[in-house]
C-alpha cells in the first residue's frame, strides 16, 4: 500500500539522498550546492521555504517530490511550482509518482492554488508521457538561468 505524507526533519537524510539521487539521474550533481544543515534551516523552521511529501510502500521510503510557493503576476494568484518529483527505481511503474503528484495537487487546492508548475527535461519522454497521463499539459519552453 502506498501512503504519502509530509516530510519532517527526521527524514532530512532521505531527502539529501533524493536531491542527490536525483541530481545522479541527470548527470547533474556537480550542481547540488546543499547540505543537509541548510535544508533542516530552511525547510523546517518557523517559516519553511519548501514542502516535501515522501511516499512509503509498507513503511519504506519510495519517493519524493519537493515544491515552493510562488506568484503569478499576470494571473494575480498564487500558485504551486513542484522542485523534484523522484522515485527510486526499483519502485517505478508501482503508481508511486501519481500519488505524489496527487498529494501535491490536494496541497495546491488546500493552498487555495489552483495551478502546479514544473519543469521537465525534453529528452524525458517517460515523464513527459507520465505528465500527459495525469492531464497536465507539457510547454516547450527554455529555462534561464543568470547566476549574479
């Protein structure tokens, strides 16, 4: 059975082990900057700047997936933007990425939101065809990034 839940401090391990799983996934981790110390700072204050639900199958960590709040100016509201969306391997194809995603969706509504956001590599045809399934519409669109 699959159950999803918010993440805790405890689970600041597993969640630095899914950024840099993750980060391994795109030939990326040169990029991770963290450290477990600034994600239990800033994920689990007063104030967290960032969510996580961990999905479990039978009590095991399978997943995960990471989001902010964020406002759109030309829509006037507030909105969801998911970070990470990752399942370990031996666990895809188990259904957990969609209750992930419908965790974040009831979140978002929770929230008062009425829209998530995400990024999506182009060459990810299996999370793009993931994504369709779900409804979710998949735009084209280059990211920018000007480190300052």
């Amino acid at each position: 059975m699959i159950t999803v839940r918010k993440a805790t401090l405890d689970d600041v391990d597993i969640i630095y082990d899914f950024i840099l799983a993750i980060a391994d996934f795109h030939d990326e981790r040169h990029l991770v900057e963290t450290n477990k110390a600034e994600l239990l700072g800033s994920g689990f204050s007063d104030s967290p700047k960032f969510g996580v639900f961990l999905a479990e199958i039978n009590g095991t960590v399978a997943g995960y997936c990471t989001y902010t709040w964020n406002y759109s100016i030309w829509r006037g509201v507030t909105y969801m933007h998911l970070d990470d969306l990752f399942v370990w391997g031996k666990y895809r194809g188990q259904e957990v990425g969609k209750h992930l995603m419908n965790k974040a969706r009831e979140a978002c509504i929770d929230g008062g939101a009425n829209r998530i956001r995400w990024e999506v590599e182009q060459d990810n045809q299996n999370a793009i065809n993931f994504y369709h399934k779900l409804g979710a519409q998949v735009d084209i669109k280059g990211m920018c990034r000007w480190d300052v």
